[in-house]
C-alpha cells in the first residue's frame, strides 16, 4: 500500500493512537488502512465413496488437485461462498451436510473454512479455472499431486473421521517453517479440546 | 475506495475479465482491488457457573456489555486472536478448550468465529475499550443491554448446551432485516446438519 485509498494521498507506515500494531495512516484525511486475514471457503462434496477433486487450471499450483474453494466474498454467508465456489470450479451442485474443518493458515493470512456436502447430481464438469473435475475413491487418491497442504490434511481427517463413523469439526493451523535449504515443511497443529 | 492504493490513479468500478462481480480496478496499472469479510475472534471465558462480560466504552454500542472479541488480525490464527482480544478487553487470561460457534453477519461483511474458554484466574480488569468486566451468572445476565445480536445468541446457546451437558459446535447466520419503520429485526438461522 503506497496511497490512501480515499483520498489519494501517499500513506504513512505508523501505530496509531491506542493501537498496537503499525498501520497504513493517511496524513490528509486520516483514515487507518486496516489489513485483516482472508477466509477461504469450500466443499468436500462425496457421492457414495467418492469425492470430488478439480485439478487447477490457474496458478498457483497449476496442474495439481484440490477441492472446491475460492475467497468467500462480501454479502455472503460460508455456506452461500462455499456453494458458490464448488458451481464456479467443479460445476457441481451440493447440499451442505455440516462444518468440517477450520484452518488458519498465518504464514497467508488466510482462513479456510471447509463443509461437508453430498453432491446431489452427477453432471458436473470444470469451470474455467479447472482442467478437469473426478470422483475420487480414498485408494485412488492423487496424494503426491495435491495443491495445498490445507486441502491434504482436510481431506485426511475426512477420510480418517469416515472409518470412524463419526464426523467432527475440526479446527487447527498449518504452520509454514522455511528451512536453511530455502525449502517449505508444513506442520499441522489441532486444537486439541480440554 | 476512490484511488488505487498501489499508484495512486483514480479507480473505475467494473467487472474484471473472468470475473463475476464488479471490482475496484486501477486503469494504469490494473490491480484489481478485493474486498472481502473480516473474521471477529473472541472468546466465552468462564470460571466455575459465571462467564466473563465487557461493558463497552466505545462506539458502536457504548455501555452495553458483550463477550470480549475483535478482529482477527494478520499473522495470527484465530485462537492467537481470541486470546489477545481477551487480554486486551478483559484484561483476562485464558486457555481455549473448543470452537463454539462460527457465525455470519452478511449484512456487515463479518465471521464471528467465538471459542469456549477457561478463565485462568480472577485478575482481570477492563481495559481502554472496556468501562467495567464482571462475572455473570446465566440468571443474571442483563439480555436487554447485550450489544450485538450475535453474542446474544452466542450466549444462549452456550447455556442451552450447558444445560444439556455437552457443547456442540454451532454453526449459523445473522440475518439483518429492516422493517417498513425502519427498524431493524434481527433472524437467526442456524445450519441444521443433515
């Protein structure tokens, strides 16, 4: 952020008055540019044992699988985004069965909030930021082709909470460590309830 | 937003290329700007049958009492900011033993995301955006001064399970409807899992 917004003017990199965090401060009209994380809403929808998986069409992690999310937008609910996103990149209509999981992903500011869903058709097909769109059993699952750490351990506590017989809600992070070789591991850590 | 915050050139409102809503998009150097909901974080702390409330000494809703929340902040997970805001409010120290409830206000482009927490120990004290923190018993809680129709139902369901015995995860939206006198009335709609 180089200009206010509002009024044009270059912005200054200060705390305000009774804050504790530096923020982007115009000096003309005075505004406070405040930078809040993002949510990312989606859908594990499953049609008998199979789920849904779109292999992206767009960067980043052109090529690889995920399931259907996108950047939940203003006016709408988790839910509507949720059913939203999984229309837009898998042409696909689903009913939400509940919350599944909840991830913050702070190294992205990011939080993705993932819902359960029976898929309620079977004429689905790619939007234009998928190349393809399939049903997947667990065993075929493309595990070492899928985009995004978040969307691996989603689709683990689905299948593990599945062989349960239970589902939960589960609400964790993926923590991004950079290692001396410039190389990214991810860790995930549960909350664990008291 | 009247100016793009990356150069400073008078922004048009228009529907990008492969896009579905209208966005704010700089003409000169084509950054498109996106605006999406904030998440609120905050916590239900509670000690033995009392649960910890704010009584608010800022705008919007000064002098009637909520649970200590704001928003979530960059680099921090929801829980990181549910514990800061209850520091900052209540000047309250907690341990968060599970997710409560994870709320919509479409009306205002917010996630309340509230966790269940427990009150370390009893010195605690209203910070500046706080004009007293008091424990409340359920029988005592002042229902007709809450600030937010969210943390009013946040709270009620928290008593509901109570008296059940076991805390669900709940998951719903707070309508906002204005009335013909233009009043507002307030409709909560909770995701029934299928």
């Amino acid at each position: 952020m180089n200009f206010c917004s509002h009024c044009g003017t270059p912005v200054e990199l200060r705390i305000p008055e009774g804050d504790h965090l530096p923020r982007y401060v115009c000096p003309t009209c005075g505004t406070i540019h405040y930078q809040n994380p993002k949510v990312v809403v989606g859908s594990i929808p499953q049609w008998e044992d199979r789920i849904l998986l779109c292999k992206r069409a767009i960067e980043p992690r052109h090529g690889l699988w995920t399931l259907p999310a996108g950047f939940m937008e203003n006016e709408e609910t988790t839910i509507e985004g949720a059913l939203r996103e999984t229309m837009e990149e898998a042409g696909a209509r689903v009913e939400v069965i509940d919350l599944h999981t909840m991830f913050n992903l702070p190294h992205v500011n990011q939080v993705y909030v993932m819902f359960r869903a029976n898929l309620l058709d079977l004429d689905f097909g790619p939007g234009p930021e998928s190349l393809e769109v399939a049903l997947y059993d667990e065993k075929d699952i493309p595990w070492n082709e899928i985009a995004f750490p978040v969307i691996e351990q989603t689709m683990r506590l689905f299948f593990e909470d599945r062989r349960r017989g239970t589902f939960g809600i589960h609400t964790g992070d993926i923590i991004r460590h950079l290692l001396p070789n410039n190389e990214r591991r991810y860790e995930t850590r549960m909350l664990k309830r008291r």
